[in-house]
C-alpha cells in the first residue's frame, strides 16, 4: 500500500482512508493508496511552513546539489518508475519511459539554472537592488495525462527558489509521484520541503486552493477547474500559474514534406492514447496535397497496434478511465451525427484482450461540421477531423477560430511564409517542421496558452521566474 508523503514520511491518512488504483488496460489491481483529506493537507501546509525559513536561507546552493543526486537515482529506476506509470496511466512503456526521463532532465536543468538578480545606479547618489525571494509555500495540482512530467517543472522550480511544495496529483495517477517523492528525500532534500497528499481534488486540492498559508497555486488541467482557482485564489492574492486545455491546429502547406508532416500528426495526435493538451486536435491540410497526405495518413494509422502499454510492440494504449472514454464518444459521435465521415476507427476495438479495458481506434475524420464538438471542445482522446484549405490565410484563420491557443503545428518548406504565419497564430507555443516530445520542445523553453489556454508559464528560466517574489531595494548615499 502506497501512503501519504508529508514531512520525509510515509503516514497514513488522518481518516484511516484508502482507495484502489486500477490499471486502464486491464482493470486489475495495481495497488491501494492513502485517501487524503482536509487535515491531512493541512498537515503538509503546517510541513511546508516548518520547512521553508531554513530551506529558503540554504538554496541555491543545496537545492543544486539536491536535483542533480535526483536526477541520477530517478535515472537509476527508471524501469521501475515508468512500469509503475504505465500501470496506472495505461500509456505504453517507451512513452511511460519517456517520461521519467523527461522528469529526470528537468530535475538536472534547474540544478543549473541560475537565480540572477540585479544592481541599478539610478543618479549620483541613489542605486538599487532587484533580488528574487521565495513566494512561500506552493500547492501544485497535477493531472492524470502525464503525472510526473508536469509535477517536475512544478517540483524543480520550487525547490531551486528557495520554496515549500505540496503537490496534489490525480487521484488515479498517484503512485509514481509518491515514489518519485520518496527519491527526492533520498537524494537529501529536507523533511517538509516537498509533500505528497493524494485526495479528492474537491477536498485535498480545495484547502490548498484557500488556506492562507498557501501563497502560490499552480495547477495543470481543464480550463474550468483553472477558472475556479483563479476566481478563489483572487480572494487572497494568491500567485497562480495556469497550463490548461488546448485545441492545437496542424496546418501543412503544399510545398512541406510530406512523408514527415504525416508523421507528425500521427504522432502529435495518438501519443498518450491523444491524452495532451499539446496534442494536435485539428488538421488543416492544403488541397492540392490533402488527397496524398489523407492516403498516407489512413495508411500508417491502421498500421497501429493498440493493447496494453506493458506489450511489447503496442503503438497505443488505452484512454484512461470509463468516464473519460464516454465523454471522448460523445464528442466523436456528435461530429459523425453531423455529417462527418469516419475514414478509419470511430469504435471500440473488439476482442477478449480489449474486453476490460477503456480501448478506442485511432479514428481520422473528414467533413466534420466547424459547430461540432469533436471540433469547438478539447478532445482527450484518439481521434483528429482534417479539414482541407485552400492557402495560409484560410488555415491560420480556421486554426485561430478556437477558445484555446496553447500551441499550433506548421509545416512548410518556405521560411517567410512559416514565420509569417507564425506571428499571426494565437498560441503560446509555435512548432515549425518540428513534433512535441520528439525534440521540438525542450525544458529550455517556457510553456503556456494565450486565451482560455491559461496565464503564466512553465518550464525555461521564465518558468522558473513564476515561483519567486521580486524585491527592489533602493540605496540612497
């Protein structure tokens, strides 16, 4: 049994509570957990606070020291840790892989990232100080999709500035964080500096949200939810950092190449079952290429091979839970009930290796009406309509026409059209002949949405920038 981490320890939650984490694939027991409730959060606050004044007077020193250790013992259980992801999650081994080592190359970024202040002289006789300080006490809520990717830059940024953080994950993807925790202490962080409490989000995540010994929140997840903390966090003046929901267009021009623009959308699109908010959503492809790029595309998806993540040789696996996969067929069968036509998948896959899990096909479709929801929501799930245009200013005005603007795709050979098209996209993040996770986008540089994609930014020295408090000290003389 997996248990509450608070203050360097594994405890019990304060109700006796536990629950059960099942694997999506295949419906069996993977483990049980801690239930967290209000005082066992409120336990890890009063942690984090006991924590922070001798923490935050010894970084970044020691925090340097402490993330680079880590990085190495996550890369030592790295086959552990993404067996473990896999099994709660149900996104196959090499992803699940991908992952941790990905959490492994942030821990090892901001152990050398540098907290750079400032010295202004102002006249003759005045100059002044720009230092960072720590915000304080974090609560960082972590979603189902990737769990222990988007912890890290939460965790890292944190403890590099000098800070206390609790982390609230899902409630069905708990686990590899609760171990990824107890490595952390392992490599030498101290006691009450990062916390784990697994919970309802209404509960465990609500009291970070209002307990005013919280002074940052930073939450990735649906844009409602993200509404509800800002509106809460406002109450008190909390710092809020907010990655949420996105609807990424990939528009490939005539001249792009081909062969690696299919790729592309096939991988941006079925990674992680299509489970990402940088997923791509919805392809805008030229007609004098559609033709050729649909054929090919059609082609290399039923190629795919879906089953459980652990298999050998399985491209996808399953969508997380049966509650999430209801909703996705909601939204697919209303694009099909409105004239959309379904090129390849639009079903269940059948079978007694498909029987107790959550499982959908790949699904490309075509003559999707632009009101349907497969195309207006942001769609967790396997599945992409394409849309056929007739040049730049009609893809990048259809690929602006959403309430998200988190990140858009293009292809094209010529480099005054991309970046013209670049600048006039309204997204955060802007991925040129280039996929996510394959190189495209790096720890290096920051991550956030325009519009109802969310405010502040992740990852880089930017996202880092989002877990200090800057101070100006003026000197007169």
């Amino acid at each position: 049994m997996y248990k509450l981490f608070i203050n360097g320890e594994n405890v019990d939650s304060a109700s006796g509570a536990t629950y059960e984490i099942r694997n999506p694939a295949t419906s069996e027991l993977v483990d049980t957990v801690a239930k967290g409730n209000v005082d066992d959060a409120k336990k890890a606050i009063d942690a984090a606070e006991d924590a922070l004044e001798k923490w935050s007077e010894v970084v970044p020193t020691q925090a340097s020291t402490v993330l680079s250790k880590a990085a190495h013992l996550i890369r030592a259980n790295e086959q552990e840790l993404a067996t473990l992801l896999t099994k709660e999650q149900g996104k196959t081994l090499p992803e699940s892989l991908g992952e941790i080592r990905f959490f492994a190359k942030t821990l090892e970024y901001y152990s050398g990232a540098k907290i750079v202040g400032s010295y202004l002289t102002l006249t003759d006789k005045v100059s002044a100080e720009v230092t960072k300080e720590p915000v304080g006490i974090v609560g960082g809520i972590v979603p189902w999709n990737n769990p222990v990717m988007l912890m890290g830059s939460k965790v890292a940024s944190s403890i590099k500035s000098g800070d206390a953080i609790i982390i609230k994950p899902a409630s069905t993807t708990p686990l590899s964080t609760l171990r990824c925790a107890q490595i952390l202490f392992e490599a030498g962080l101290p006691r009450g500096v990062f916390n784990v409490v697994p919970g309802p989000g209404g509960v465990v995540g609500e009291e970070l949200l209002r307990n005013p010994k919280v002074r940052k929140i930073s939450f990735t997840g649906e844009s409602e939810t993200g509404k509800h903390i800002m509106e809460v966090a406002a109450r008190d003046l909390k710092r809020v950092t907010l990655e949420l929901g996105g609807s990424n267009p990939i528009i490939v021009a005539d001249d792009a190449d081909l062969e690696a623009a299919v790729d592309n959308t096939l991988f941006g699109r079925f990674r992680n079952c299509g489970q990402g908010c940088m997923c791509i959503k919805r392809a805008y492809i030229f007609e004098k290429i559609a033709d050729q790029f649909v054929k090919r595309l059609v082609e290399k998806v039923k190629a795919m091979k879906i089953g459980n993540g652990l298999v050998q040789g399985v491209n996808m696996g399953p969508i997380h839970s049966a509650s999430q996969r209801e909703g996705f067929e909601e939204q697919v069968n209303d694009g099909i009930s409105k004239g959309g036509k379904v090129l390849t998948g639009g079903k269940r896959p059948t079978g007694p290796e498909y029987d107790k899990g959550f499982f959908y096909l790949p699904t490309l479709l075509e003559n999707v009406d632009p009101s349907s929801k497969v195309v207006r929501e942001e769609v967790f799930g396997p599945a992409i309509p394409i849309f056929r245009v007739k040049d730049m200013e009609e893809a990048v005005t259809l690929g602006n026409d959403s309430i998200y603007g988190l990140g858009a795709h293009l292809w094209t050979r010529d480099v005054q059209k991309a970046m013209g098209a670049a600048r006039k996209l309204k997204a955060g993040t802007i991925l040129v002949n280039t996929a996510y996770g394959s190189g495209g986008w790096e720890i290096e540089v920051p991550m956030g949405g325009f519009k109802h994609s969310g405010i502040g930014r992740e990852y880089g020295i930017e996202g880092m920038g989002q877990y200090q408090e800057t101070k100006t000290i003026v000197y007169g003389r």
